[in-house]
C-alpha cells in the first residue's frame, strides 16, 4: 500500500463512511492514476478535467458514475490532500433523472423459470422479494434470517444504517430449502471459491446477466432491476410510498417517489379532466369544408 494510499484509507474511516463507499472510492483513484501512470499527487486540475471528460466522451459512462469519481477524486484532493482548488475549478456535471428501467412479473417470472442452479435462483428470488441492494444481499449472514419474527436484518445498508425487511412465507420456506442443500455456516451466499467470504459483487451481477439472457430479456440484467420491479410492483398492488421508502431504505421520500412515475397502474388510474367533459359525439358527416 503506498503511503497515499494509506492516508486516504485513514481519511475515509475516520469520516465512518461506508466499507463500499471506501472500496468504490480507492478504485477510483486508482484507476485515475493509472490513466496518467502518475502519482495524484502530481496531476491536478487540469488532470480531473481531462480524465472525467474521458469517462464521458470516450468511455460513455452514465452520469452517476461520473458523480460518483468526481466525488473520489475530490475526497482525495480536498480531504487527503488538503487542496482547496478542487470546487472552483471542476464544474459537477447536472444529474438528470430518468425512469429507473423495470422488469414485468412476466419478465421476473421468465428470468426465475430458466434459472436452474438452486443458488443462483434464491439470490434472484430474494433481490425481487426484499428489494434489497447487492451489497446489502451478499452481506447477508444465516443469522440475519429471524424466522420467529419474520424479517431480514439488513446490517451493512447504504450509508451503514441498519434496517430490517419483511420476510414473507414463501421466500423463507425457498430459503429454507437452500439452506438444507447448500448448508452455510456463516455467510448465507458465500463464495465458491472462498467459503470464509461472501460472494463477489462482480460474480452476483454476472449471474443475474445470464440468467437475462437466458430468458431472452431484451436489456441488460443486474441486481437493480430487481430492486425496481419490487418497488413498482408493491405501488401497482397499492402499497403506500411511505411504507416502500422504509423497506428500500430511502432517507429522502423524493428517492422513492421516482417509482410514481414508473407504475403503470397507478397513471392509467388517474382520471384526465377532458373525461369529465360534457362533449356531444363528432359527426363525421358534416364538413366543415376545412383541408384535412
């Protein structure tokens, strides 16, 4: 570990952020310093710009990840390095929100149906029932599953706060059917190559990918959707948005109020004021002689 390194890990755990945050953070700097094979502490202002303009016109990434390693690289420079120049001289790019993507109950079905490795189908099974984050699904630990009150304990959520999800019935009699099969000690999705270990991020969103594919979904599959398609699924069956920003652990009610837009049921449930209008029928027969 080089001694940047090291004093940016310390600046990270002495603010208490989150082990994912502090991991997604390092490996933005690192690949930053790769990119110019240099020091941080050589590059500057001019160095930022032209590396975040890299990920946005070269490697077109979306706007949240450019966010996400302006917000590393200004830790580095303003927390680590004491630089105060970081806010002045690079512009933070306008977040526009779009609809997060949503996967039918047909969809989820299909993606379930072609799903043949016992594991693989209760990872999927349990994102689509709890709605959980991926990191917060493959930190989940047996003795999270409390069957006696019907929840999971989420102890490793978005920004280390801990919440617990309901569990329903049928997820847990699933559960109970890999436990017997899979018999985790520790970690309930440990990994296959490292059992003291939960699975990799990286292994849980490839097999998400497959099994899209393999259902013939027409986008790219990751764990998110999932996440997506519980929360708009439980608004289409008349859940209420305050109830669904506890289970997805929103601070912000502004977060969950996204998944408004996204639920079908709910917009054609809406009465459009020309339905109350009082019009007489449009009679074809009659032209007015105006050019169609």
């Amino acid at each position: 570990m080089t001694p940047l390194r090291k004093r940016m890990t310390e600046q990270l755990q002495l603010r208490n952020l989150s082990k994912t945050t502090e991991e997604t953070y390092l490996k933005c700097v690192e690949r930053y310093a790769r990119f110019f094979r240099k020091s941080p502490e050589q590059l500057g202002p001019e160095q930022v710009r032209e590396y975040l303009l890299h990920l946005k016109n070269d490697r077109k990434v979306q706007t949240n990840t450019i966010l996400v390693n302006r917000s590393a690289l200004r830790f580095l420079y303003v927390e680590t390095l004491k630089q105060k120049w970081f806010d002045e001289e690079i512009a933070q790019p306008k977040r526009r929100p779009g609809l997060p993507g949503i996967l039918s109950a047909d969809e989820v079905r299909r993606i379930l149906e072609h799903t043949s490795n016992l594991k693989h189908w209760t990872i999927i099974a349990t994102f689509y029932a709890t709605a959980l984050r991926c990191n917060e699904l493959r930190n989940l630990k047996v003795n999270d599953i409390d069957s006696d009150r019907m929840v999971l304990h989420v102890r490793e959520g978005k920004g280390g706060i801990a919440r617990d999800v309901p569990l329903q019935p049928m997820l847990l009699e699933r559960l109970r059917v890999y436990f017997r099969w899979r018999r985790p000690t520790n970690w309930l999705f440990p990994s296959k190559q490292r059992q003291d270990q939960p699975l990799e991020d990286a292994s849980i969103r490839v097999l998400c990918r497959q099994a899209g594919r393999r259902a013939c979904i027409g986008r790219r599959v990751h764990p998110h959707l999932f996440r997506h398609a519980c929360a708009t699924h439980m608004l289409d069956t008349g859940a209420d948005l305050r109830t669904i920003q506890v289970l997805l652990g929103h601070g912000d009610i502004r977060t969950t109020a996204k998944y408004l837009r996204v639920s079908l049921q709910r917009l054609q449930a809406i009465r459009s004021p020309f339905e109350a209008l009082e019009l007489k029928p449009l009679d074809r027969s009659k032209d007015d002689g105006r050019q169609k």
